[in-house]
C-alpha cells in the first residue's frame, strides 16, 4: 500500500502510532509531504526515523527548507574571514523569524548531534523531492507540499518555482484541472482554515486533497491511502 502524510512537526510519537495503525511494512511505501521540523517535541527524531526507511518519500516543506538553509550555514566554522558572509544583519533576521515560527526546538535538538549526524540530516533534507506524481486505479495525483500559485493547466510541475510549491497556498475553492481524475494532494494549510470545512480533517473536494489536520496544533495526523483512498487518523498533541 501506499500511504501520503502531511506536516508532522515534530510530533513523533504521534507519527509512530499513525505508522502503528496502518501496519507500514517494507512492502508499502510512505509520502512525506513535508513540514517534519518545528513546532512539535522531537522533530529531528522524526526525520532520523525517515531516513532510515527506504520505503519513505520525502517531499520537502516550508518549513524543512528554512531550517536546511539556515542550519547549513551555521555549521560552517565561523572565522574573521567569513564573518561577514556569514552572520549578516539579513541571515540574523531570517533566524530569529524562524525560531519565533517554531523553530527554537529544531535548532535544540539538531544541536545535540555530532557532526557527522548533522551533515547527515542536512544531506537528506538536501535530497527531498518538491513534488512527487504516482497513479492508481486511472487516477493521478500530484503531490507538493503547499499547492500551486501561479497555477495554469499549461505549466509543468517542473516548471513551478521553489515558493509556488513550498509556500503559496493552494486555492481550494477552485478546481485546478478539469480533468477530474488528476488530485492536487497537499499540506501546508491546515484543514481547520479552510473555508467550508474547518474541521481537523482530510478535505476532499474539487479535486483537491489537503492533508495537514493541525496534528501539533491538537487536532489529528492523516494518513491518506492511495490504493483505498481510505483516511486513517491518530489524535494530535
């Protein structure tokens, strides 16, 4: 079976009861859709676990690429030489923003590692997709972790920028494709926002398919099977 998931945030317990539930074995395979860091209590535990499972497709969030930019650069040996390359007013700003975003237990927790750990996480966060597309059943579903802004039928997956993917919200009042066998599967938004919904659940409609249930938030984490197209829950913090 193949399972997509959204926005843990570092709640690994929860995480591990939804794999629990679903009885992931190495025979199925596991979609990633981003936002593992922040907010929650163990998220380098979360993405630790990942990256010991080959089965697991990881799909790159907002918030796993600021914690990636920023971590990187602060494993490089400050010196007088690459001061000022390296710790400008801009890099402070973008740190602090990101600490007061949920990332002040990211930056704890990585800090507990060795090195070697914490070039290894880097390296994995560095090889996540943007965007995945797998079929079932003659239906096709497009998975990024936010949506597509500046969407048009015309463009490619490929053909969309870094913060089309990662950041823009998906419109899910609108049907992206007329096609009504193509699903835009997403994260990022947490149901509970979304006109017409609001409720800690998978959104289903026009084709869309949001998943983020404000698990660290105190709402759920989904896991949303593709070849049943069943939902499976576990409650939130």
């Amino acid at each position: 079976m193949r399972y997509i998931v959204s926005d843990i945030h570092g709640c690994y317990d929860q995480y591990q009861m939804l794999l629990e539930k679903i009885q992931f074995s190495d025979e199925d395979e596991l979609y990633v859709l981003g936002d593992v860091v922040d907010r929650g209590p163990e998220p380098i535990k979360v993405l630790q676990d990942m990256m010991k499972r080959p089965n697991v497709i990881f799909i790159l969030g907002n918030h796993d690429f600021i914690m990636y930019t920023l971590m990187k650069k602060l494993s490089v040996e400050i010196t007088k030489e690459n001061y000022d390359t390296h710790l400008t007013s801009e890099f402070l700003l973008d740190y602090n923003l990101w600490i007061q975003d949920g990332g002040q237990i990211t930056a704890e927790k990585f800090r507990e590692l060795g090195y070697s750990e914490k070039m290894d996480v880097l390296d994995y966060i560095e090889g996540a997709s943007v965007y995945e597309v797998i079929e079932n059943g003659g239906k096709e579903y497009r998975l990024v972790h936010a949506g597509l802004s500046d969407f048009s039928q015309d463009k490619d997956l490929n053909e969309y920028e870094l913060y089309e993917l990662l950041e823009g919200r998906a419109d899910y009042a609108k049907r992206y494709y007329p096609d009504e066998s193509i699903f835009l599967v997403t994260g990022h938004t947490p149901t509970v926002y979304i006109d017409g919904w609001r409720k800690p659940e998978v959104y289903r409609k026009n084709g869309h398919i949001a998943l983020d249930c404000a698990c660290v938030a105190g709402g759920k984490l989904a896991a949303f099977c593709v070849e049943t197209e069943e939902v499976i829950y576990v409650e939130g913090l």
